[in-house]
C-alpha cells in the first residue's frame, strides 16, 4: 500500500520538512517558523513565524477554571498518565471552549469572498445586522473577564509593526467600531478574534483558528497536568453536588 504525503520525506542521513532539511533548520528557525512551513508548505518571507510564536505564547495558559485546564487537571488528580490528563484537556477543546478563533476566521474569510466591491465598513454594517437579526453573538468580540484583552493588544501591536495586518484585521476593527455604535456597548477583539484577523491576514485557512489554539494550549496543559500529578491532593477535584432525580420511582421486578 502506498501513502501519499507532500509533508515529510525519511531517509537514512537526513528528513526533508517540505524539502528543507530538518536538521539544518535546528537552531536556525523558530518553532512559530516551522509551524509555518507544516502549514503553508514554505518558510515564512517576513515575521510572520514570529507572529505565530506570540500566538502560542499567548494562548499557552488563561488560569486554572479555563475548561481544557480545569479538565486536565481533574483527570490527573485521579492518578493516570500524564499524556491521558492532556489529552483529556485537548478533548475539552470544542465550538465553546477555543473555537472562536476557527468560527471567527471563517467568518471574516466568508465575508471577504463575497465582497464584490463593498467597503469594510459596508461588510461589517450587514455582518452585525446579521447577528443582531438572529441574536446571534459574534465568535471572537468581548470577553467576560478582559476589557481590552491585552493577548489581543499585543497580537495587533506585534502585526502593526511587522506589516502584516491588512484587510481582514480591517473589517474586524470595523465590525468592533460597528458594535459600538449599534449596542452602545464595548466588545474589542478578544485573543480569539485578534488570532482570527491575523492568520487570516497571513494566507491560513480558517481551521487553522483552532489549531493555532490547540497548539499553544497543550503547553500550558502539559504545565497543569504535572503540577497535579506531582502535588495534587486525591479526588481534590471531586466535588458533591446536589442532584435532582427525574426517573421513576422505585419499582418491583417482574416475576419470571
């Protein structure tokens, strides 16, 4: 049987990553570099494997009560191995929990195909009457705890400075000032939406929303998941909690 890959190639004395040699790459690029290349199949031309390693340090961690984290941890406390508590983390990874970089990417990539000559600020006018319409919240805008997000301020401040940032980045900040003025409210970019923007901006395909996440979160779950294993408490994480039960009452079995 025969598998094709355009990925990697194997031999004896050396691995080509998309015909560049891996070990020569080794001390010379960065690993945001090298996520670039598996991703888009060449080196970077500017920063923008910089900018892709300011996205995995800034998704690495976001507090212990983060799902994927609170996750990990809990499966570590009941004593398994350290790549099972971190794969449990990654599974906790969804549409609600580190999908909104993925949902919002893929909304701004949908927007910009079907332009067809419309301003930014004409395309995030409808984007937001959309929402509004279908009281729909918009993936990647506000966050619970952060007002700005400052992993968002220092993504665009990063892509400002390397040129990178263009018309996706564009509509987004189009579609905050579009919030603002319709709900009275502030909902800035938040790490999710700033990531959006900016792969966007730098040629990735929308999935790659979540993947840049995933990445850069399972270091902060590998952080976790050892913390736990080395000085958790058992069951610390197993709480009681209050159960109301809605099946049937108890009942007799039927004689045979």
């Amino acid at each position: 049987m025969t598998v094709t890959t355009a990925i990697a190639d194997l031999h004896a004395d050396r691995i080509l990553l998309h015909g560049y040699s891996l070990a020569e790459m080794g001390g010379r690029y960065s690993f945001g570099d090298t996520f670039y290349l598996l991703m888009m199949g060449d080196l970077p031309k500017g920063h923008e494997g910089e900018l892709l390693e300011a996205m995995l340090v800034l998704t690495s961690v976001h507090g212990i009560n983060s799902p994927s984290t609170h996750t990990a941890r809990a499966v570590a406390n009941c004593g398994v191995p350290l790549q099972t508590a971190v794969a449990a983390g990654v599974s906790a990874i969804g549409d609600t929990h580190g999908g909104a970089g993925e949902a919002c990417a893929r909304l701004l990539q949908d927007a910009m195909a079907s332009r067809e000559g419309a301003s930014i600020e004409a395309m995030a006018s409808a984007i937001v009457a959309s929402a509004r319409a279908e009281k729909r919240r918009l993936p990647g805008f506000g966050h619970r705890f952060h007002n700005p997000d400052p992993r968002a301020e220092r993504l665009l401040a990063l892509a400002r400075g390397w040129d990178i940032s263009g018309d996706f980045t564009r509509l987004a900040e189009a579609i905050v000032d579009e919030l603002r003025r319709t709900t009275g409210k502030s909902l800035p970019l938040n790490v999710d939406g700033a990531l959006a923007a900016l792969i966007s901006d730098m040629g990735m395909n929308w999935r790659m929303g979540k993947a840049v996440f995933l990445l850069g979160r399972t270091a902060g779950l590998i952080a976790h998941a050892t913390e736990e294993l080395a000085t958790g408490k058992p069951f610390q994480f197993i709480r009681s909690v209050d159960v109301d039960y809605a099946g049937r009452d108890e009942r007799e079995l039927p004689t045979n």
